[in-house]
C-alpha cells in the first residue's frame, strides 16, 4: 500500500516501504526521469525482498508518480535531496540502492552523501551526467535555442508524451556531474546494461566502471537489452545481481 511522507522539506512523497523481516539491508528503489513507483521492475524488486526477508523502499519523487510538486518545476538537485529525505527518515541500517537511469546518478549522489549508510549499488542503464553529456548534445539547435531564450523545450519520448526539460535542469545539474573525476565510492558495484538502448549507450556505462573508485564492480551487458530492461529476463537478471550481491555482502 503506497503512503504518504512529509519530507523536512516539506514536499508531499509517496512511497512503499517494508523493513527488513531478518538482519539484513534495506533496498531502496531510485526510479528514472519521469518515471514512478508503479513499474515493473520495482514492484519485482519488493517481491524478491519479501520473499527473502529484504526490506524495500520505493518512492517517488516530487513531480513524479503520485508525489506533489510540479515536474517541471524539479532539479536533480530537489530529486537528490527527495531521496536523502527518504533514506534518511523511513529507513534504519544498511542500505542497497537500485537506480534506473537517472536513479542511477542519484544513487550514486546518494551513496556519496551517505557512505555510513549505503553497502552496496545495483544500477539499471544508469544515466549519470545524463543532462550534460547525452540529452543537451542531442537537441537540436533550435531545441537549445529555446532552453537558452524561453527556459523550457519538449521534448520527445519512447515511452509517453513529450516532456518538458528546463534551463533549471541543465544549469542545476551541472553540480552534480561525476564524470570527469574519480568517483570516491568504494563499495560492491553491479551494473545491468542493455547494448541497444537508444538513451543511455553501453560506452557510458563503461565510463562509470573506469572512474568508480572500487575494484569490487560488475558490468552485466544484454546484447539485445533495451534502455527499460523490463523484459522477464531482463528482470529476473536484475532479481540475480540483487541476490548475488545479497550473498557477498553476508559473507555467503
């Protein structure tokens, strides 16, 4: 059942949350750009976590799913602190952050700031610098006229309507950017990547692995793998890296 939580800074979340049934670490579900809480994948993750005595915590989000907040009107900076507002005040003990796309940038935003909590990371095609390094590059100059001169274009999607991207987003973001310098996490890795995804390519996954600070990172290519990886197979990979992960970090 999806709830309700007042963030300290006071935006409206809604999330799915069960503690852990025995010792163990809470996996916390980063959704994508635009995405929510109401995916496939999230609600296989919360199975496996039940079925395994896991905690689970998914939210969304302001301006995503059934959040408050306008997406519009959202920063990485406003999703980052979401998620540190979530982690931090729904969840106790040690943490595994499974981000897709942008949640991927955010888990790892997220195990920077909280390197006491986070034991682990499993990113789905994650999108770090996605802003700068795959989205601004791609609009057209007219596109990029428009975030210059207007504060906002739309922008088509595979995957629903166009969405709006925002002179805010670009110019926020721009903080946040992990690329160009070692990435000081030293924790286990697991990375799932799809090699036909048309949003976030396989070679920028292999960025990632080549400025993570740990030596403890797998890269998991699917030759025929979309940017959704929601395929049973693809899900039921997800479902194995987190089990795996689970048994290394228990000492199994």
């Amino acid at each position: 059942m999806t709830s309700e939580f007042l963030s300290p800074h006071q935006r409206r979340l809604a999330y799915r949350h069960m503690p852990p049934a025995r010792a163990g670490a809470t996996y916390v579900w980063l959704c994508g750009f635009n995405s929510d809480i109401s995916g496939s994948k999230v609600q296989a993750l919360e199975h496996w976590a039940r079925e395994t005595g896991h905690g689970c915590l998914a939210f969304d989000y302001s301006g995503h799913g059934r959040s408050g907040g306008a997406f519009a009107e959202g920063t990485l900076s406003d999703w980052r602190q979401d998620s540190l507002d979530a982690i931090d005040h729904l969840t106790e003990g040690p943490l595994v952050l499974v981000g897709s796309s942008m949640g991927g940038w955010l888990a790892l935003l997220a195990a920077l700031a909280r390197p006491s909590r986070v034991a682990g990371l499993v990113l789905v095609a994650p999108a770090p610098d996605f802003t700068e390094q795959l989205i601004w590059p791609d609009l057209s100059p007219a596109a990029q006229a428009e975030v210059r001169q207007k504060g906002m274009t739309l922008m088509a999607s595979h995957y629903g309507p166009p969405y709006p991207l925002t002179r805010a987003l670009f110019e926020d973001a721009r903080a946040w950017l992990l690329l160009d310098a070692p990435i000081a996490i030293d924790i286990p890795v697991r990375i799932l990547q799809g090699m036909r995804d048309p949003d976030v390519p396989w070679t920028h996954a292999l960025r990632l692995v080549e400025q993570l600070a740990s030596e403890d990172v797998v890269l998991s290519l699917v030759r025929d793998g979309d940017h959704r990886l929601s395929r049973p197979a693809d899900i039921r990979r997800l479902l194995q890296l987190c089990e795996a992960l689970a048994e290394d970090l228990a000492g199994v």
